[in-house]
C-alpha cells in the first residue's frame, strides 16, 4: 500500500510540472536514416544543415553512424536526435524556405523507403 502511495505520488509530482511547462517544452526531431554515402550525405545536406539547426536555437544531441540495438530490428546507417526550444521552433525551422531548399538533398541521398524523421514533444503524460 505505502509502495502504491509512493508510486502516485511521485507520478503527480512528475505531471504538475510537465503541464506547466507544456507551453515551451522542448521538442525532439528524430531521424533515422539509411545513407549509402554518409561522405556526400554531409557534404551536400550535412554542411547547410547545421548552421540553420543553430540559428533556430536547435541542439543536436545526437549523431551517430552507428548503434548499438538493444532489441528489435534496426538497419539505420545514420541517427540523429536534434531539441529544439518548442514544437513551434521545430515545425517553423521544417516548414522555412531554407530548409526547404535542402530537404531534397535529404531524400536522394537516403533511402525513402526506411528512412524515417519525425518531431515528438518532451515527455507528455499519457491521459488517464
């Protein structure tokens, strides 16, 4: 009983303080990429991308050729993990002629076929 106590307890302090920073959480871009030629992937997408990732206030907290999976089936040749201030920088920076310019250079160079990006916000919450 005290466990389940403990438990809710610790579950409302955790949700308080996410709704109240729901407005301004950061968000997550996650992409998971299959890349034949990480070499012209960087040069041609890579080298643009990064300076507009830092004028949107973006932080890329992962990139990486390789990982190690843990369960599952995961064939990506390139991860990368980039938090933006908001769901609102993100979705601003993706829909920004300026990365709309590059997104191309993305897609022909990965494979449409397993590659994935996505945005997500921080930890919501699931509703009760």
């Amino acid at each position: 009983m005290l466990k389940k106590l403990a438990l809710g307890l610790a579950l409302s302090a955790m949700t308080l303080p996410a709704l109240a920073q729901q407005a301004d959480q950061p968000a997550y871009l996650v992409a998971t990429l299959e890349v034949a030629d990480l070499a012209a992937y960087f040069d041609r997408y890579g080298g643009p991308l990064f300076p507009m990732l830092a004028a949107a206030g973006a932080e890329v907290l992962v990139g990486t050729p390789t990982v190690e999976t843990l369960e599952g089936d995961y064939a990506a040749t390139w991860t990368a993990i980039v938090r933006f201030p908001s769901m609102e920088a993100l979705s601003s920076w993706y829909a920004s002629d300026e990365y709309q310019a590059i997104a191309p250079e993305r897609r022909a160079l990965s494979d449409a076929e397993t590659s994935v990006l996505f945005a997500a916000p921080g930890f919501v919450m699931p509703a009760q």
